[in-house]
C-alpha cells in the first residue's frame, strides 16, 4: 500500500503497459518462437532458460519457470499458452513473496529515504513521490542531503517548487547528517506529514559514504521515533543485472525496506524487477516510467506480468 490510490485507472495501467513495451516485445519474441511451431526443439528447456535469462529475469527464476514448466508438461512438449501461464504463475509468485513493507501507517512525519549509485534516479524519485503525497493533500519536507554533488540542492529547490513541497538545503561540502538533522526537526516544528530525504550518488564500495548513510539513518532514527519509515534503494532498470549486484551493501547500510526501478520506459530490461525481487527478497515499491513528476506506478505484480507477459497476446 502506498500513498497513491488511482493507480489501476486505465490511464496508468496503460502508462505501465507503454513503460514496458520493449520488455514485453523482447521476452514474447524470445520464448514465444520456441513453443508451438511444427519443429519443436528437444532443448526447449534450455532454450528456455537460456531466453529467460537473456531477458534480464536472473538465473534463480528462470530454473523456476523451466522446472514448472515441465513439471506441468509432462511428457509432451509444452504448448505456448502452457508456457506463458506456467510462467505468468511462477514469476508472480516471486514478485509477491517478499512481505510488503510498511503501509502509510500513523507515523507523523513519515521519513522516507532513498538511496542509490550514482543517475539511478533518486532526485527525480523524491521529486515525484513529494508530488503524489502533496496532491493527496499532505505537507512535505524535501531534504538535500546530497551536498556532494555541485547544484544537486539546486536540482531538488527546483522540483520542490514545481511538486509544491518545501525545501531544507545547506551549503555545499556541508555534513549530510547535519542537513538531516535540521529537515527533521524543521519537519517536526511545522507539523509536516511527511520527510523526504535526497541522498548524494554512492557507489557500495566506497566505505565512507556508507557509513555516511548509517549515520544519516541514525541521525534521524533520534529525532523522529522509527524513521527512516521507509528507506527505497533506487535502482536503474537500464543496468539490468550489474545493478542487483551493487545494491546488496546499500541493504545492510540503510536498512533498505522498499526497492524503485527506474527508467523502465525505453529499455527492454524491465524483467529485471524479477531478479532484484528475487535475489534482494525485497518488496518492489514503485516503478519509474518517465522523467515526469507523474511517472511513477505503484507496483503491482499482477498489473506488471499484464505489462510484460499478458496472458494474452
Ligand atoms: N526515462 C526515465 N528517466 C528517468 C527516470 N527517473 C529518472 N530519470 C532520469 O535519469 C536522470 C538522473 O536522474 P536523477 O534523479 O538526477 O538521478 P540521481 O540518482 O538523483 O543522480 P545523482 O544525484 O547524480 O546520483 C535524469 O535525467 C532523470 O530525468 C525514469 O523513470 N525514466
Ligand atoms: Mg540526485
């Protein structure tokens, strides 16, 4: 459950289906060709997986689909409806297994962090779930915690004003935790209903900028009694596999509840949300389907298989 409640009217459904247009024609066109015609491949099981694989799903799931798959087949070869829906009900399971995070809860203010390397997406995210929270009709804080990269504060005042949020920055160089801790109390004083945190582009292995981010959560966490509520690690569906391997030491340094894949419009690795789930046990949160403030789709693994894997196509 998340702030926004109209995500299944036809206009965001179909902004999800637009989203993963490319994912969806890529998996279709590499597993639909190797079921149902005259020459049924004998290795179909490898192709299979192999098709899967190449379609960004990551390796766990795609043994998954291929064991079910002639699990449910049998001794015949399996008919390509078989396939798509042995597969649709594998990969939801997957997608809906790990337990949801926090829903919007009592807390007051809710402190969502988001975390990331570097261009995932974060600022824009922040930008856009200020923008879904503001239109419910809440007050928000924005924090540029990210006082690291030159204009990054000025990127997020500028959507501030477009989202109708308000805005804590300091200087430049300036300690994030110190920004943190200012946005909190700031957030407190006012009575906001909610407290966004920007975060500076870090890479996993750069040990000082984790262990800044433990500090920011623990900064925060004795300001406001459970924040961070939510912390979203963001992650760049474009990098496709590379990217799962570096967001495993965001998990441990920022408590990370909640995952954003971004940029699934114009990239056919959208599969990918099945290897991060997968592999990271980590619900998906959102998803990011444009550089708009209103391209962000609630993430649903129904609506999302309809988007890459329809049951019929
Ligand atoms: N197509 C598309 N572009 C996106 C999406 N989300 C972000 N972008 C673009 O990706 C680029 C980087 O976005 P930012 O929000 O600045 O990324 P960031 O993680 O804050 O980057 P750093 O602060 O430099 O680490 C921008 O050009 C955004 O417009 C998305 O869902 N779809
Ligand atoms: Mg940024």
């Amino acid at each position: 459950m998340s702030a926004g409640q109209d995500d299944k009217t036809p206009s965001r459904l179909e902004r999800l289906r637009q989203g993963l247009r490319r994912s969806r024609e890529g998996l279709l066109g590499r597993i639909s060709g190797l079921f149902g015609g005259a020459t049924q491949s004998v290795d179909w099981g490898e192709d299979l997986e192999a098709a899967l694989i190449q379609a960004d799903l990551g390796p766990g799931a795609a043994a998954r689909v291929v064991e079910a798959v002639r699990g449910s087949a049998g001794a015949t070869a399996p008919s390509w409806e078989g396939v798509r829906e042995t597969a649709r009900r594998i990969l939801r399971d997957i997608l809906a297994s790990p337990p949801g995070a926090a829903g919007p809860g009592v807390a007051r203010p809710r402190v969502i962090l988001c975390v990331g390397v570097n261009g995932g997406g974060k600022t824009t995210t922040v930008a856009k779930l200020a923008r879904r929270l503001a239109r419910d009709g809440q007050r928000v804080v924005l924090c540029a915690a990210d006082t690291f990269r030159a204009a990054a504060d000025e990127q997020l005042r500028v959507w501030s004003e477009r989202v109708g949020a308000e805005f804590i920055a300091h200087r430049p160089g300036a300690d994030p935790s110190a920004v943190v801790f200012d946005a909190a109390a700031a957030a407190l004083a006012r009575g906001v209903d909610a407290l966004i945190i920007d975060t500076a582009g870090r890479l996993h292995t750069q040990d000082p900028l984790m262990r800044e981010l433990e500090k920011i959560v623990r900064v925060v966490g004795r300001q406001i009694a459970g924040a961070p509520h939510e912390v979203l690690l963001i992650l760049d569906a474009t990098t496709g596999q590379n990217g799962v391997n570096q967001a495993r030491q965001f998990l441990a340094a920022a408590r990370v509840n909640g995952l954003v894949l971004t940029k699934v419009d114009g990239t056919a690795r959208g599969g990918v949300a099945v290897r991060i789930v997968q592999e990271l046990g980590i619900p998906l949160r959102y998803l990011g389907t444009g550089e708009g403030p209103d391209d962000l789709v609630d993430f649903d693994p129904d609506d999302f298989l309809e988007g890459l894997l329809p049951s019929a196509a």
